[in-house]
C-alpha cells in the first residue's frame, strides 16, 4: 500500500465524505502508543503523528511500525477500514522532525 510513501495518512474523514467523530479522535489514537518520559510530560511515538490537514484531523503512520511493531500496524489499518476512514500516501521523504526509533517505544513481547 503506497509503495512510494514513508508514511499512511488517515484521514479524519469518511469514505462517504462525512468527518469522524469525536473530533480528538487523532490524539487518542495516537495516545495508545504514547509514553510518559523523564520530563513526565507525554510523548508521542515516533511511528504516529497527529497532524491537521487542510482542516482535516489526521493521524500520520510511518510505515517503519509494519516492521517495528505489526500488530500496532495491523491495529491501525484495521481501525481506518472498520470506521471506514479515508487513506492517503503521506511524504516520500523523512519529516525534519523524525527521530531515530527510541528503545522506550519498543513493542511488548509476548511471553
């Protein structure tokens, strides 16, 4: 999906063109794989940004959690088909602001 693209765009906004709700859907989405760091303020993974585009709340995917983290991955695809949320191909390039991967954002392994 996207080939050329680093990143999934999900889009706030339905296959039938109507916004989703509740209009913080971006935040929480993107605060299941949060954490809390030294600073004790929340951070944001690096694989998932809450973004507004064009007055659309988005939430920008790398696809680097495909490898990282599939499960989350799968999560995420699953949660734009099931609510039936628009997808689009995000930049091509890193963002100025990308990161390397933290080990604190480390998925869980099962035991």
């Amino acid at each position: 999906m996207f080939d050329e693209s680093k990143e999934i765009i999900i889009q706030g906004t339905t296959e039938a063109g109507k916004p989703f709700r509740p209009s913080d859907w971006a935040k929480r989405l993107c605060g299941m794989m949060s954490v809390f760091g030294a600073e004790k303020k929340v951070s944001y993974s690096p694989f998932l940004k809450p973004i507004t585009s064009d007055g659309v709340r988005c939430v920008v995917v790398d696809k680097g959690l495909e490898t990282s983290d599939p499960v989350a991955f799968g999560f995420l695809m699953n949660f734009a088909n099931d609510n039936e949320l628009k997808l689009r191909p995000g930049r091509k390039q890193n963002r100025p602001s990308d990161i390397t991967a933290d080990p604190a954002y480390a998925p869980i392994q099962a035991q």
